[in-house]
C-alpha cells in the first residue's frame, strides 16, 4: 500500500518521479511478510473487506509467449477473475511487442454495476492518454471526460430553452385582471371570510400604488411588508409592485432586531402593515402606511413603467456571518418561473392554490401569484393555521383547492388524519420540496391521492426552484433525487476548478439561466463570493453556487447528496449553523460556540448548541431567543469544558455529545390525574425527552410548528382534544410601530394622508 504526493499540483513527469521514489523506497521492504505488516498496523478488521484497501493496481509484465521442449509446448492460457478481491482491482500488463500495455479491470458487484465499471475502464484510458501526450501538463488539469459525457452535460441535459415573453409580474397580474375582472382572485376565511375578485383586488392595489408612489416608491426602491398573512397583504403586496418597487418580507414573528437588521439592509423607502398590530419602528424607520380593505379603489392602472430586469422583491435568507442576506429576484425571473409552471400543471380558471407559508419563505410567492397570473384563486391560510392540519384540510376542501405547496413532514401529518382521501379530493397537484421524499411516504400519498406529485429542489437565490421530478404514477425508486433542471434553467456539477466531473461523480451543484437573482441586496461581497462568471455561457452571464452536492446520474436527473458546508433545511427553511454560532459568540460569556442538527428523536430533528464559558452567562437561552427566528434557536445549549478535534484541528461534529434529554429545572408538580400525565408522556415522546413536567413550556423545550402539530395529531388518536392556536406566537419584544403624524401644516398633508389607506 503505497501513498502518492500529489502537492503543489505536480506535472505528470514530476509525478512520475515522485511515484519512481516512493517505489524505490518501497522494494527495500518487499519480503516484509503481509500477516506482519497487518499485526503492525492493526487495522479495524471486517470479512467482507480487505484490511488495509480496497482499490489495487497490479502492474505485471507480459510472458515471453510459447517455448518449446522436448515433447511439450508451453503457451499462454486466459485466466478470468472470477472473483473481486477488493472493491476495485486494476490488472495492467505490459504488451509482449512492447508497445503499449492491456489490461482488466475487476469490480465488486455489489457496488458498482457494469456501466460504472466500463465508465471507470475508459477514462482511466483517457486519462492514461492525455497525460502520456502532454507529460508537463499538471496532472489537475488532465480531461477524463469523455466527448459524449461532455455533449450530455453541456449539452443535451441543460437543453431547457422555452421561448417566453420578456415580461413582469405586475403586468402578467394586470392583464389577467382585464380579462377575468369578475372572477374571484382571493379567498379568505372559511366562513364568514373575505373574497374580492380580480377586479376588486386590483382597483384596491391601485389606490394603495399611488400613495406609495407619493412617499417616492418607484423602481428599485423597497418596502417592507409587515403583515400576518391576509387578503390585506395581497393587496400590499401587489401594490408594491404596481409603483414600480419591490417588496421585502418583514415577519410579524421576527425579533426587533432581526426587523432593524433587514430595514437597514434592505434601505426601505416605506412599510406597509396593519395598524393596531402593537409593532414598533425604530425613530429612524421609513414611513408606515397602514393597509386597508375599506380604503379607496382605483380602477386606472398606475402609468409606472416597469423593467422585465428590474427588481421585483427581496428574500433574506440566513447568512453565515451572523448577519441574515438578501436574494434579489428580477421581474423576468418570476415571471418566467411562473408561466413555466402553468405550462406544466395546466393551471388555469377554476383552479385554486392554497396560500400557507410564511412570506419570509420564498414558496409564498409561489402560493399567491400562481393563481394570480392565471385566473385562479388565492386560498388564504389564517395566520396560525398552518400549524393545525385539520384546519388545512378543511380549508382545501371547502375552498376547492387544486394545487398546495407541502414539506414532506406536513404530508406525513396530514395522511395520518380520517378521511384524507376523501377531504382531499379536489386536490390535482401537490408540489413537496426543502425535504427529502422519502420512497415509503409517496407510496402512503399514492394509495390516498390520484394528484400529480412534484418533487421540486432550489434556492432562493435563483427563483424559488431550479429543477424538479413528477411523479404521475408508480413508485419512487429514490428518495433524494432532484430531477431535471427546469425550463431556461442551466444545471452543472463542478469540481474546484469550476470543471464538470463525470457522470456519478460528486461535485457541487451551480445554477444558471433566467431565474438567477442579481445578487445579494447592498452586499458585494457575498455576492462576488456565490455568483461566479459562467465558463460554459456567453459572455456576462454567471453562475449561482448552491453550496449542494450532487452527481449526475445515467438518465440525466440529479441526485441529491448533501451539503459541502454547514448550511442544514429546518422544516424547509434554510439556517446557516454559522450565523447561529455567531450570535452565540457574540454573548461576553461564551468563548466559542458550535451548532449542529440532531434527530434524537426519530423524524424530530433539532438544533443543539455547544459552548465553552468565559464568564458569567445569566439566561443564555433569552439572550439568544432575543437575536433569532424561532426556527433558528437551538433546542439545547450544553457548556462543555473542550470540544472534541479532527487530526486538523477542527471541531469534530460527530462527536460532540448528545445533550441533556430531561428538561432543565426541578419538577413544578406532578400529574394530577391520567390526563395530565398522558400529555407529559406525549410531550416528551415527540420533543424526545426522557421527562417533562406539568408546567414545562412546549417551545422552551425545543418545540415548534411541526412538532406541535404531531403532538396535536397524537393527543386527538389518545383520545385527548388539542387545537394549536391560530394566532402567531409572539414572543415580548420591542416591536416597532408607526410614526405619529405630522401636524397638519400644509407642507405635511400629502405624506400625512399617504400614511393611511
């Protein structure tokens, strides 16, 4: 077993004699007995493995050919391998004549099949080639992609272009308002809700574009929406849009300074919200422009002209500097993803999409303008209800829903209910992604549903999604497949060097075409970091690094292999461990701190922090609650006295220990009766506790939305009823609230009436 050092990214002669060295050196020791070398060594020993490798080259010279004797003939008889010894066997002999070598090549085949080998057998050969022509060049810079692997994958594979009208959002929603005003466009509540029709929703966005016009919303100016999900933030929302500016999620759920950090990095030219909603704005906020439904309507479409490249709205994301950043999205972007997707479902008048997520979530876009662009309705989720799957199925059934966005643990949840096949009937299709699709969770949804699954993968950065899967019929052979990039959509798998590696090779996954964002609002840096100059486009065009593994596969999908960083999915919601850590180091009593994701509990994956004190601490767990978005603060926070070391030096993830599983501090009381200690075992069989007492708070305890919908789901089959609240959780903090008026003087009435709609 010898070692080659390939440091410094050598030529191919100068590997040769390091190669020749190390051989050499490694003769001296040739009658060194094996069953000694592995007593020395002592390796973990396994019978379905070699001891010490499981890849060999065997380098052999060829016989001399048939030599006669006196009554006999000796000749060369084919022996085949019958047998792998190893995982991979390369036997080479030199030619008798001397000129060149042959060879084989014997694999195990429970590994590899024989496509893989035969890929392995000819770019080894290529690789042979091209550095026996060029012996100077770096071995790094070697080609073992073969002319056809290179057609696929430049070529065929990334053949995704589809004519489309150079066009905005605004416009696709305003036309589609002139040719169905009467339709209804947005529903909401259901009994008793609200329903305006495409005409009623765009006469209201049109009043409200103009007094946002006044406050100097234009194109590429910014507002912050700042409301819990509602008829009113479709109309804001779109309103936006129609002054010419784009629009930036402010969860009402945020912290304050969470709220501050994006106002100050987005610089905001207004907010709009509700009044009365007990947010408050810093003294040096924007204008507040308060949405409302009783307001003024406007039948005449604002005359802003409007760019198909200019920006239509801001997702922040979590970052890794501690600091959260924003993606970017152009008109033309959405606008594309969204006439594609209506080509690929069919959506159209009489279907209907359930609006549900978060708008700090990029699917919300998905959810509302969907149908907007293409004469359906808007179902409208009351804020909290997403957190109840008993609620969301009435709501698909009542309302007719056709198209619904699911993370693959909500599904699970809601095929556990009564009666999903039947309350889900209206159902055409279901689109899963943020979490693998498991092969045993679609067969489940496929014995319910006749609906198309879609299993759709991408960033924020590029538009919502980039490629997709679709699932009609059958079962799932792969649970981490992504599919095939979509429509005016570029997919390539890159090595360091920004070169494609071969099919079945890991590299990481980088996205190009119209749905690229234009970068990362008022932060070159990060930006110049994640969009790289294309190799393989035109000139001026760039590539997103999605920071994803994956390989190509043989059938030109995608498979899904993890992350090449720290960045982990919470329930579909990206979190970068590092911007978690950073807040944790910002606190003067920690040193260091590290975050990874554990699923202690099967299915319930959690974040847990780990630390080493350098003073005095007080409630760790406020302090860093104040800081984060629910979904990003850990579960549990362990003080450790070192943290474990990899050989270079970094923090060994893997074996830092599990946390504490009992919840912190002495018992309040004991269970009064078999109900209350039935719900503490429920409690703490979904949040994977070893105890949890009666007055123990769920949330504080590492619960969240999902888990609190299982736990619901659980108590209801235990015979116990549970209903998670529909109102957002709010936790006390600063909020921000309007400013007060101006005094009525005639220089302060337009931006005073500007402030209320």
């Amino acid at each position: 077993m010898l070692r080659t050092d390939i440091s410094g990214d050598p030529t191919f002669r100068t590997l040769l004699a390091r190669v020749r060295e190390t051989d050499v050196d490694a003769y001296a020791h040739q009658d060194l007995p094996f069953e000694r070398l592995v007593d020395a060594l002592a390796p973990t020993r396994s019978m379905g493995r070699h001891p010490l490798f499981q890849v060999m080259l065997a380098h052999q010279q060829a016989p001399d050919g048939t030599r006669d004797f006196a009554g006999l003939t000796l000749g060369e008889l084919r022996v085949d391998f019958y047998t792998a010894k190893t995982d991979l066997a390369f036997h080479v002999f030199e030619r008798q004549d001397g000129h060149g070598i042959t060879g084989a090549l014997v694999f195990s085949c429970d590994l590899y099949d024989h496509e893989t080998a035969q890929d392995m057998v000819e770019r080894f050969v290529r690789l042979l080639g091209e550095l026996a022509g060029s012996p100077d060049l770096p071995v790094t810079l070697a080609d073992v992609l073969t002319p056809r692997e290179r057609s696929l994958m430049l070529g065929e594979w990334n053949d995704t272009a589809h004519p489309m009208p150079a066009t905005t959002l605004t416009a696709l929603v305003e036309e589609q308002a002139a040719r169905t005003p009467d339709l209804a466009a947005v529903e909401y509540g259901i009994e008793g809700g609200t329903r305006l029709t495409y005409a009623g929703l765009n006469a209201r966005a049109n009043a409200l574009a103009r007094q946002l016009t006044s406050l100097g919303v234009g194109p590429e100016r910014r507002v912050g929406i700042h409301l819990e999900r509602s008829v009113e933030m479709v109309v804001g929302l779109l309103a936006v849009l129609k002054a010419g500016g784009a629009f930036v999620p402010l969860e009402p759920s945020w912290q304050a300074r969470r709220i501050a950090e994006v106002c100050r990095s987005a610089t905001l030219t207004a907010v709009l919200g509700k009044q009365g909603d007990g947010a408050v704005l810093a003294d040096d906020a924007p204008p507040f422009v308060e949405v409302r439904l009783d307001g003024p309507q406007e039948p005449e479409n604002p005359a802003v002209p409007v760019d198909p490249e200019g920006l239509a709205y801001v997702i922040y994301t979590s970052g890794s500097t501690g600091v959260p950043k924003g993606a970017m999205i152009r008109h033309r972007a959405i606008a594309h993803r969204l006439l594609w997707q209506r080509e690929l479902l069919g959506f159209g008048t009489g279907d209907a999409a359930l609006f549900k997520a978060p708008l700090g979530f990029d699917i919300s876009i998905n959810e509302i303008f969907l149908p907007l662009v293409n004469g359906g309705r808007v179902v409208i989720a009351e804020p909290g209800g997403e957190r109840d799957v008993d609620y969301l199925l009435d709501t698909v059934e009542r309302h007719r829903v056709t198209f619904t966005y699911l993370v693959s643990s909500m599904l699970d949840l809601l095929l556990e209910l009564d009666g999903f096949a039947r309350r889900a009937r209206s159902l055409k299709h279901v689109w899963c992604g943020g979490e693998v699709l498991t092969p045993e969770l679609f067969a489940r949804f496929r014995a319910a549903s006749p609906a198309v699954m879609y299993h759709g993968y991408g960033p924020a950065e590029a538009t919502i999604g980039v490629s997709h899967v679709v699932y009609r019929t059958g079962a799932i052979r792969s649970a981490v497949s992504i599919g095939r990039p979509n429509g005016n959509t570029r997919l390539h798998v890159l090595d360091d060097r920004l070169q494609p590696t071969p099919v079945g090779v890991p590299g990481e996954l980088y996205a190009g075409g119209v749905y690229l964002g234009r970068g990362y609002v008022n932060d070159p840096s990060r930006t110049a970091d994640h969009w790289v100059a294309d190799p393989f486009g035109p000139p001026g065009e760039r590539l997103y690094r999605t920071g994803d593994l994956v390989r190509w596969q043989r059938d030109g999908t995608l498979e899904f292999l993890g992350r090449a960083d720290n960045q982990v999915k919470i329930r579909g919601m990206r979190v970068e461990l590092e911007e978690i850590e950073a807040i944790l180091e910002q606190h003067p009593g920690v040193r260091r701190g590290v975050v990874v994701i554990r699923e202690d509990a099967p299915g319930v994956k959690q974040l847990a922090g780990y630390y080493l004190a350098a003073g005095g601490l007080g409630d760790l767990h406020g302090w860093v609650r104040e800081r984060l978005p629910e979904h990003m603060v850990p579960r549990t926070l362990t003080a450790l006295d070192a943290f474990p070391l990899l050989p270079s030096g970094k923090v060994d993830r893997g074996s830092l220990p599990a946390p504490e599983t009992t919840a912190p501090g002495a018992p309040a009381r004991e269970p009064a009766n078999e109900r209350e200690r039935r719900l503490c075992e429920l409690f703490g069989s979904v949040l994977g506790l070893g105890r949890v007492d009666v007055d123990d708070n769920f949330f504080e305890l590492g619960g969240d939305s999902i888990v609190s919908i299982r736990l619901v789901t659980l108590a209801r089959k235990a015979g116990i009823s549970l209903s998670p609240g529909r109102s957002s959780r709010r936790r006390p903090r600063q909020a921000w609230r309007p400013r007060p008026p101006s005094p009525p003087t005639p220089a302060s009435s337009t931006s005073r009436s500007a402030r209320r709609t």
